[in-house]
C-alpha cells in the first residue's frame, strides 16, 4: 500500500526520500519494526480485554508444576500476533505479488479457523473445541487452495541455472551460451519455467521434481503431476500446522521457536530470490521472491513482540487462533520457496511432537489390547514410553523446570536452523 503510494510519488514529483520504499531491505526493517511495536503496545490492551471478559484458559489439573497458577490466564491471544502481522505487510508489501496474497489468505484463513476452536472453548465451555475433523477440513481446504494457485497460476516460476562454458561477471547468471552467426559466443536469458522441482538437502544436484514419480505413465506425464502435487502440500501444511498446534503447551515455547524458523526462512527466501546468491549456491532462482522477505520481518517482528507479553509467567496465551496460523504460514512460505523438504531439519521441534504424541497413543492403544484393558482403563505410567506427551510435558514430569525446558528448546530450535541453512552447501 505504502509502496504503492510512494511509488507513485517518485514517478510524478520526484519528492526526496520516496524512492527508499524500493528497497526491500529497507522495507523489511520498517515491517519488522512497526508489526513489533504494534504486538507490544496493542498487546497490553488486547490483554486487558481479555482479562474484562473473563476470556481466560481453563486448565485440567494434569499434575505439572505450578500447571493450575496458569488457570484464568487470557487466551486467543493470537489476536495480537495476526493483527500486528497483517497490519504491517498490508502497508509495506506489494500487494499484487501473488506469493503475498497466499500468505495473507493463508494468515486470515488458519487464524479464522484457530479463533473458531477458541470461541468453542472458551465461551462454549467445550475443552475439546473444535472437532479434530473439522480442523483438518478448514487445513486441507487452505492446503488444495495453495498447491492449485502455485500449480496453475502464471506467475509461479521458477529459473535454473544452465551450465555455461564462460563465466560473465557482468551478465545474469542465469543464463545460457549460444553460438552466434558469426560462429562468436552468444549468451541468451533463460525464460522462467513452470515447475514441480523443490530442494532436496544434502544431496548434490538438489533439485527433484514431483512430476519425475510419474514418468510410468508415458509421455505428457507432466501434465498430472498435480494429482501428486496437491496431496503432498495438502499433507505438509496439515503436520506443520498440527505440530505448531502441539508445540504451545508452556510459556514461550511456541512463539520462540516460531521466530527461529521464521528468520531462518526468511534467509532461504532471500537467497532463493536473488540471482548473485542463487548461482552462488546453485540452487534455482525463484522470481517474485524478495517480497517474501517483506512478510518475514512483519512476522519476525510480531513474534518477538508477542514473547515479551507470553514469556515466563505468560500474561497471556496464543491460543489455537495464534499457533495453527503459524504453522500454517510456516508451512505455506516453505512451499513457495521450494525449501519444504527441509522441514523435518528446520521444524524438528514440531516433527519430534508429533511423534511423540503419535508413539504413546499408538503403544497405550497396543498395550490395551494386549492386556484386555478397559477404553477408560490408562496404561500405567511407568509402561508408557513417555511420562506425558507432548515432550515438554515429559520433561516437565521429571522435574524440570519451564523456562529451563523452553531455554533449551530454543537452543535446538537455533541449531537446526543453522544446520538448515548449511544443507544449501553441505551435500
């Protein structure tokens, strides 16, 4: 909006100063440092709302450490992340950049459907919310949206890099040598490409196409890879998404390791979209890309800003309308930039979980069928492979404390992101 605006002033009265909105460095900053000040100031009144409508968490008394001083504590909180959020990239970004207009459908749809679960919970009185089906429904409907746009949409390109016999400093890198009439050589621009290819890491030609799984069904087998394009999205946006979900169970936690993922993403989009660093690291060149960068410092920015409101003792909590967006918006920025089959690496975290989650109910489902256990009957703790899931809570159940937990966490979350963006030179 704001671009748009002093775009439109360079062009017809060339005032001082307007041309800086260009820059999308300069942008970044700017998004980052309004969506922070936006989460922190907005937050204490959001805060005090909450707390007038008596719109606070109902915990189970579970058995945790200092679990029930949390009762009562504002939830829906996401409020304050997605608004300072939108907010921030609506007036810095480029609005007719399609890459921009899936992360805002993406941020209002998951955040609709997240605020849906904490209304039920809340003012329903309903502790099981939204009904599991329900939600994957609203995922898997963001997820076919997603996977058509960027399988169908014109603008969704991408440029690889041809091997040349000559290295031109001062020509694009992207581009392939010919040979001329004059028998010289002659170097032509490569044109964008439409594609399945995504990064594959550690590997050395990182690059796989989606479509290449089809090649039995004979030639033209391109033309359907979306048949295997639009499950895959679908599946990656749903476990991310979940495993956000999963992640928000102690003070900072989620937000924390969000804001990790977010920069290290942010850098993978940078590199994506710039052509010097593209060759650099030959991996393909994402036209359209750079904006992202925009939306990463808007986001980064409300994270950090919603940590000062929600670390230890939390004021406030995300609730389901702040942590399925962001796995969400995790989850669709990974796909765009072609990097989602890095995150198993740079979501870890939410993989771990997960599994965690999926193995104790898998084994107490096991374990009562084999010792002809009553469906209300629990499987005793010590037969359990986990105190409590989701992991926190099993570290929490031996005796550690939160912020220690969460300390820790972070310093994992740190690690994989830099052993993320290494796997772009480490194959």
């Amino acid at each position: 909006m704001l671009y748009s605006l002093f775009n439109w002033l360079d062009t017809n009265f060339n005032l001082p100063g307007t041309g800086v909105f260009k820059y999308i460095s300069f942008r970044t900053a700017m998004a980052a440092l309004l969506s922070l000040f936006l989460s922190m100031i907005i937050g204490k009144y959001v805060i005090n709302f909450l707390k007038k409508k008596q719109i606070g968490e109902d915990i189970r008394d579970l058995g945790l450490a200092g679990q029930m001083q949390k009762k009562g504590t504002p939830t829906m909180g996401g409020i304050i992340i997605l608004f300072s959020l939108l907010i921030s990239v609506l007036l810095f970004n480029r609005l007719d950049n399609i890459y921009i207009q899936l992360m805002i459908f993406t941020t209002v749809w998951l955040g609709l459907l997240g605020f849906c679960d904490d209304y039920i919970k809340v003012f329903k009185k309903n502790k099981a919310g939204m009904p599991a089906k329900g939600k994957l429904i609203g995922q898997c409907i963001l997820g076919l949206v997603v996977a058509l746009t960027l399988f169908f949409h014109q603008d969704v390109v991408i440029k690889e890099k041809c091997d040349v016999k000559t290295y031109v400093p001062t020509e694009s890198v992207f581009m392939v040598e010919n040979e001329s009439v004059d028998g010289t050589s002659a170097y032509q621009c490569v044109e964008p490409t439409k594609s399945t290819k995504t990064t594959i890491p550690f590997v050395k030609h990182n690059e796989f196409d989606y479509a290449s799984l089809l090649k039995w069904l004979g030639e033209g087998y391109e033309k359907w890879a979306w048949l295997l394009y639009i499950p895959i999205i679908i599946f990656i946006i749903c476990a991310v998404s979940n495993g956000a979900n999963l992640t928000d169970g102690l003070d900072g936690l989620a937000i924390s390791t969000a804001a990790i993922i977010v920069a290290a993403l942010g850098i993978l989009a940078y590199v994506s979209g710039n052509t010097i660093f593209a060759d650099y690291l030959n991996i393909m060149y994402i036209p359209n890309t750079g904006e992202l960068m925009i939306f990463t410092g808007a986001m980064l920015g409300a994270c950090l800003g919603f940590y000062w409101w929600n670390c230890h003792p939390a004021q406030v909590f995300m609730g389901d309308t702040g942590s399925l967006a962001i796995g969400g918006i995790i989850a669709v920025f990974a796909v765009i930039i072609r990097k989602e089959l890095l995150l198993p690496i740079l979501c870890g975290i939410y993989l771990v979980e997960s599994l965690t989650v999926i193995i104790q109910r898998v084994y107490c489902k096991y374990y009562r069928k084999k010792y002809h256990l009553a469906a209300n009957e629990s499987v005793p703790v010590a037969k359990r492979p986990f105190l409590m899931t989701p992991l926190h809570h099993h570290y929490q159940q031996k005796g550690y404390h939160e912020s220690k937990i969460v300390q820790r966490f972070i310093i994992v979350g740190i690690l994989l992101a830099v052993l993320t963006i290494v796997t772009l030179k480490l194959r």
